[in-house]
C-alpha cells in the first residue's frame, strides 16, 4: 500500500501559476494566503532541450512568496528534475 505523505516543507517542488510560467523551487511554506519558495527557477526551452533559469532576474533576495490566488497547481517535482534542480542552486550534486 502508497502512502501519500504529501508536499513538505523542504521539498523540491513544481509550480504551474495561471500566467503559463512554470517553475521549479524549494519549498518554505505553504499556508492559507500564499506559498513561500528559495530560489525559483523557470523552465525554459534551450539549445539543448529543456531548461532552468533564475524566474527573478533581477531580485535580490532568494525567497519569494506567491499569492495562491496565481497558482494553479503545485506538486513534488520529479526526482531527476529535483536532482537537477539541487545540483544548479547548490552544486551538490544527486545521484
């Protein structure tokens, strides 16, 4: 039997928001109002495939928190793109 133990804080998740951006962050916080996340990336179409870029290009802080009201949908981000994710933001790198 699966037990779904659900989203946590500290998770690698992804984040669809109604605009269309998806992103891929660390989750902080997750209460009524919004959910906070370390360093969002946004995935983008590169050279090479799929990629990940910094979704605040110009911010100066890597937490950000989003309005609930603007995402669509968020779930636990598949392990090659959690690993993916880790080794980019903290240069560990997963195996």
């Amino acid at each position: 039997m699966l037990i779904n133990k659900g989203i946590s804080s500290g998770d690698v998740v992804s984040i669809k928001l109604v605009n269309g951006d998806e992103l891929i962050a660390r989750l902080d916080e997750d209460n009524l109002m919004d959910v906070k996340v370390n360093r969002p990336l946004a995935l983008t179409m590169a050279q090479g495939g799929l990629g990940m870029m910094p979704w605040m290009l110009l911010g100066n802080d890597d937490n950000v928190t989003l309005k609930k009201e603007h995402i669509l949908a968020m779930v636990i981000s598949k392990k090659d793109a959690a690993d993916q994710y880790t080794q980019g933001t903290t240069g560990i790198a997963l195996r």
